[in-house]
C-alpha cells in the first residue's frame, strides 16, 4: 500500500483513546479511591431501599 494511501485509511479508521494514556499519576489515584468507596457502598448497601437510606 501506498504512503497516501495508508494515511488515507488511518484517516478513515477509528481510533478508540483509553483514559488512562491523558491523566497523571494523582488523577489515577483519586480515580482509584473513587472506585474503592464506590464498591464499599455497593457492597453494604444490596437493595435499592438500604441504597436510599445510606444516601
């Protein structure tokens, strides 16, 4: 394939970006101590009514 024609096709495709290559190192952990919480609440609270209440 052709110079033109490879950059005609990265053009063309798509390209997922990931998250994790944008932020720095203290934003991961906040991210991380974020999700940590979040699990602990899913984990304490099962129903939809212990959720309302814990809120």
């Amino acid at each position: 394939m052709s110079s033109s024609g490879r950059k005609t096709l990265e053009g063309l495709c798509y390209n997922r970006k990931v998250v994790w290559d944008y932020v720095d190192e203290e934003e991961k952990n906040r991210i991380w101590d974020f999700a940590s919480e979040y699990k602990s609440f899913l984990n304490k609270v099962k129903t939809e009514r212990e959720a309302v209440e814990a809120i």
